[in-house]
C-alpha cells in the first residue's frame, strides 16, 4: 500500500476536504512551495481521530500547517501529510474570569486569524491582545510560536490550550503553570501536538481605547516593515541577550538590499527576506546561509532562524 492508498480508500470516514498535490504556495505568505503529497482540512474532532488512524497506517510524515506566514517551503515540496487547521474550529467566545472579576476569560479556536481576533476585540473592548495587531497568524500558530514584539509577546496573556496529539488520539490540556515558553519558542508542546484551541487573559476597556491601540500599532508596521511583498517577517531571531538586532547585523554585513533571484534582503527592513516576484524557496535559503556564515565568520555572531523550514532544502 502506498502512503496514500489508506487515504484515498477510506476518505468517506472524513468530513472535511483532502486534496492531493496540493502546491503549498497557495498556503504560505511566501507564496513559495511545491505540492504536498496530501492536505487535509479537518473540520472536527472525528476527523482528527480519523487522521490519527491514517497517520499510523500509512506511516507517512506529517505537518502541522497554520496560515503559513512564519513557513519557507521547499521548491519540491513536502513528501507526506500537511494538516492545514483553518477550519477547524473557528469559534471565538468570553467567560467571567473567576479570579479578576474586571477581566474576562476569552475562548478562540486554534483557526482563528489574528486579524480576525484582533477586529472582535475592536468591537467588544477585549484589551490585552493589542500587541498582535500586524502578526498575521492563526491563534495556534501564535502561541507555538510565541509571537509577540517589543509590545508584548503570546506568553504574558495565555491561559490555558488545548490540543490533540496525533500519535496517540488523545487530548491534552495545559495550564498555564504547565507551559514554558522563550523567544519565539515553546518548550512544552511534543511534536505531534495540534492546538485545537485556546483561553486568553483579557480586560475589559472602551472599543475606542482598544481599536486606537491596534490601528497605532498597524500603521507604525507599516511604516517600517515591507507589508508590500510577500515575506515570513523577521527571518532571523535577534541574537544573544538583545544587545544587537537581526537587522543591524544584515546592515552591518552590508546586506540591506542585497538579491539571489528575486528573493531580497528587504530594503525596508533588512531582517525580512522578501519575495520580489516568483522567488524560489533556494534562493531565500541561499540567502539565509549566507548572513549565517558571514556573521560567523565576520562578527562573530551566531544568527538563529525564527522562520521554520517544510520540505528538503
Ligand atoms: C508580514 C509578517 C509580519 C510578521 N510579524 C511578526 C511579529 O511581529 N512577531 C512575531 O512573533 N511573528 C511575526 N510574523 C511571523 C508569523 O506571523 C508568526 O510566527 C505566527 O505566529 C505564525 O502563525 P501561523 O498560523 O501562520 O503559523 P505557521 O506559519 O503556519 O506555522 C508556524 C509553526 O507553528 C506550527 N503550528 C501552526 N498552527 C499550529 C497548530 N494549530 N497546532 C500545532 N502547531 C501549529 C507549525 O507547525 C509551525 O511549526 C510575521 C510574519 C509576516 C508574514
């Protein structure tokens, strides 16, 4: 049996859609990728049991996709299963937080963008998630990788999540006592975990007050990020203890600017690659490596990824 006979023979057990083939250029904000072998877009939880079980017989590798904007995804492609979790459960709801009786327990779906939380939370003076205004992720996506910036980060606001684990079926809950998170990382999520959903530690302001907030945020991004191409954001993680800045090195490199193809060092914001135009994902890797050695070799310093990488490179 192929990787994929299991999935084609059973499909009727599976509610959602499944696509062969699929160009994962059509689901990253690099707009680069090649076909996934299979996605799938579960819409329940059976259909994730269902996944488990396809999973394991099929032995195929698997990855967990959110909205794609933090992903650079080989120009082959990816040999296995790509999980896309955006519509799987959309839900956004508030409960009366027993412990501060002026804030609010807010419940979001792991397939909620940001964007559309952060318009919710305009409306309904949810304060607390301001500093997201701009990420363009999924809920889930946001706290695997703790996103935040200088205003903030997912980790100060978090509550508790939920998840199902794909090796196992089961499903997993974590406080907020259970959860370890770093720069842009977490350190307690295994590898098959799918955050199905999670509670954030919100107040309660004017709609005003917060709509302010997140337009100000807004616009200073667009002042100082290249929002016109395509990109993944920060390519590079500040290094060390904050002294320097991922972009000050590429400046200090004197890579402002610089291209392979037509992927770029942003002249904006030269810690953002940007996809000129049918840029290939080897060309931004070319580039990557590229501020990696030369900052080794000529600075000294040791520059880590916060883009993750899907497929061969
Ligand atoms: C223009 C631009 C600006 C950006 N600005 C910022 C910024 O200011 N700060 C910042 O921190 N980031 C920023 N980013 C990066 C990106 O938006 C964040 O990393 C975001 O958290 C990624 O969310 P996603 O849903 O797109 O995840 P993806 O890119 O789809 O995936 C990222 C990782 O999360 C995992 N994942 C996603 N969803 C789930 C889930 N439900 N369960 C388990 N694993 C999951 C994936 O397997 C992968 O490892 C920016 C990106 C762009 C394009």
């Amino acid at each position: 049996m192929s990787d994929l006979d299991w999935f084609q023979r059973y499909s009727d057990g599976f509610q959602g859609e499944l696509r062969y083939a699929e160009p994962l250029s059509r689901h990253t904000y690099y707009r680069i990728g090649g076909p996934a072998s299979i996605m799938a877009f579960p819409k329940s939880q059976p259909d994730l049991n269902w996944l488990k079980s396809g999973i394991r017989e099929a032995a195929i590798p698997t990855f967990v996709l959110g909205l794609g904007s933090n992903l650079l995804v080989s120009d082959e492609g990816f040999s296995g299963l790509v999980i896309k979790t955006s519509r799987l459960d959309l839900a956004i709801e508030t409960f009366p937080d027993p412990d501060r009786p002026e804030g609010l327990i807010l419940r979001t779906g792991a397939s909620v963008a940001v964007s559309s939380l952060l318009r919710r939370a305009a409306q309904e003076g949810w304060s607390g998630l301001e500093f997201l205004a701009g990420v363009p992720g999924s809920v889930g996506g946001v706290v695997v990788m703790n996103a935040g910036t200088h205003l903030g980060e997912v980790k100060q606001k978090v509550h508790r999540l939920s998840s199902f684990l794909w090796k196992s079926g089961a499903t997993k809950t974590w406080s907020r006592s259970d959860m370890s998170f770093d720069y842009r990382q977490n350190h307690f999520l295994p590898e098959d975990a799918i955050i199905t959903s999670v509670e954030w530690r919100v107040d309660l302001h004017s709609s005003e007050s917060v709509k302010k907030k997140i337009e100000e945020t807004l616009e200073r991004r667009k002042a100082t990020q290249p929002v016109d191409y395509p990109s993944c954001g920060s390519v590079f993680k500040n290094p060390g203890a904050g002294q320097i800045r991922a972009w000050q090195v590429i400046d200090q490199l004197g890579l402002r600017g610089f291209r392979i193809g037509n992927a770029q060092f942003s002249e904006k914001h030269s810690n953002f690659i940007v996809n000129l135009g049918e840029a290939r994902a080897v060309h931004v890797r070319d580039l990557i490596e590229l501020a990696k050695s030369r900052a080794k070799e000529e600075l000294g310093l040791h520059l880590e990824e916060e883009v993750k990488f899907l497929g061969k490179f």
